[in-house]
C-alpha cells in the first residue's frame, strides 16, 4: 500500500491508499502505517490528523483475509499483534486524530477508525466488524473499542452478527459526528482539524491524554485477551472455513 501522507500547516492526512484490495491491509502495509505514526509523534508543531482512504469506495476493508487465510495460530496472533500496534499508535498519538471514512470501513477498518479519537464519515460509507462471519472474533481492538463508541448492547449486535451499519444508522448510533456528501468529506474533516488546531496545543493534548482514562478498568487487560483469542481463532476449522470462502467466493458451511 501506499500510505500517503501531506502536511498543511499545522494538519497532516494520512491516506490509506491500495485500491486493487479496496484498502485492505497486509502486514507490509501495517508496517508503514506504524511507521506513518511513529514519525507523526515527532513532527514539530503538528497540532491534528486526518486518516482517510483513497477514492471514493472504501476507507478500509479490514486485514488482508487472502493473507490470513493459511496463517496459524502463532501468525494469527502476530498478525493481531501488529494490528493493536497500529491501533495504539493511532489512539495514542499526543495529537488528536479525526477519520474521514469515505467507503467501507469493514473488519480491521473499522477497528482502526474506532482507534481514532472522532469519526466523520460520507454519505456512502459502510461500517461493519464480519469477522464471525470468517470464522475469527474482532481482532485490532474491535471488541474493547466498539462498546465504548456505541454501548455495549449495539456493539454486541454488530459484532455477534457481523451486519452492515449504513451511514445514517452510523450517525444515529454514534459512531460518527457526522455525515457529508463525498466530495464535501475531506472539506469538512479539515475544517474540524482547522477548528482544534486553532487552540492550545498544550491543552489540547492534555484534554486528549485525560480522555483517555475516562473509562473505568483497565482496556489493556480487555485488548490483551482479545487478542489471544483472535491468535486461537486460527487454529479453528472454522476460520479456514470462513476465509477460503471468502478467498473462493462462496458462502461458508460452519459445521
Ligand atoms: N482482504 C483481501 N482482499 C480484499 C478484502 C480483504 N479484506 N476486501 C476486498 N478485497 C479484494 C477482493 O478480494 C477483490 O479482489 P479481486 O478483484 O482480486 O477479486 C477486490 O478487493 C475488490 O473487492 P470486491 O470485488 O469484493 O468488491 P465489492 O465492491 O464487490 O465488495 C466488500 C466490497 C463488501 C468490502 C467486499 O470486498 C468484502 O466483503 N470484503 C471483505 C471485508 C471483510 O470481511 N473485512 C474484514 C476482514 S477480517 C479483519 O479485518 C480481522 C480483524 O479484526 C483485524
């Protein structure tokens, strides 16, 4: 993948940019967006980001399943592994973080918009976490994050039945701020970058670092056994059912 980035001032975008797999990662493309984040921790006088994805399809379709489908259990979980390296990067990054999410936003997608401190999204965007549905759980922090943005309740919903959530249902549930037509998303997601970084850089950070510990308990101990049990998924029949399927394009038959 491409990770594009480009600074304005005091605002960087990253883009995420792999059309031929509507944005999916593999862990070469993981790499880079860690990467990405680590040298944003030290750009000088870098005050807000925007993560989106290229074109006007997909923001992120989630991990590479034609990568993970012959992994076992030990790769499964340093493939999660990498994945809630990225997210952590992301959520822990002193400046805020906003997704423009312009598309699909489906699997690891999800989980990495979800690891952003705010979500603004297009008209056409599709949320979804259809990990059950190839035979693994959430595994970049879906499982911990999700409830947080939406309730636990909703997120069980989503999660136990893998569905789609269109964008107004996204804004409804509150998982996005807001909903815009395409071409006005990056627009927008700027003018609220603009909006942040017009205040103390010093105070903004310190409301985003006291944020972080609003939620009572300790996440990493949830992140932690999420992501053992994502490792233990791919020892199951069921996940390679679930993503040869994918890989096939046929429907899978979980026995
Ligand atoms: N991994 C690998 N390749 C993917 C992909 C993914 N997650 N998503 C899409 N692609 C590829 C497709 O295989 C296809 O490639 P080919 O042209 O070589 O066949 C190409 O991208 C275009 O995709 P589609 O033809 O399927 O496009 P569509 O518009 O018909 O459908 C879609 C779009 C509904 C997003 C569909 O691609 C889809 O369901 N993708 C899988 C989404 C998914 O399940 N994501 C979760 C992955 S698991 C995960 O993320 C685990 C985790 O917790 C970290």
């Amino acid at each position: 993948m491409a990770i594009d980035v480009s600074r304005d001032q005091h605002i960087a975008t990253v883009t995420l940019n792999r059309p031929e797999a509507l944005n999916a990662f593999n862990s070469e493309e993981l790499e880079a967006l860690l990467s990405a984040f680590m040298w944003l921790r030290e750009e000088p006088g870098l005050r807000c980001v925007i993560l989106t994805g290229a074109g006007e399809k997909s923001f992120a379709a989630g991990a590479d399943i034609k990568q993970m489908v012959d992994l076992d259990a030990q790769g499964g979980y340093a493939f999660g592994a990498l994945g809630h390296a990225v997210a952590n990067a992301i959520e822990r990054l002193p400046q805020p973080v906003i997704a423009a999410v312009n598309g699909y936003a489906f699997g690891g997608g999800c989980e990495l918009a979800l690891a952003c401190d705010m979500r603004i999204c297009s008209e056409n965007a599709v949320f979804a976490q259809p990990e059950v549905k190839l035979g693994i759980p959430p595994g970049w922090g879906g499982s911990q994050r999700l409830p947080r943005a939406v309730g636990p309740g909703m997120a069980a919903e989503l999660i136990l039945t893998g569905r789609n959530v269109r964008a107004d249902e996204a804004l409804r549930i509150g998982l996005v701020n807001a909903v815009y037509p395409i071409a006005d998303l990056l627009p927008k997601a700027r003018d609220l970058a603009a909006a942040i970084a017009a205040n103390s850089p010093c105070a903004v950070r310190a409301a985003k670092a006291a944020m972080s510990r609003s939620f009572a308990g300790n996440p990493a101990t949830g992140l932690d056994t999420e992501l053992r049990l994502f490792g233990a998924a791919f020892a199951t029949a069921d996940q390679k059912e679930g993503m040869r399927a994918f890989v096939d394009k046929r429907t899978p038959e979980f026995v």
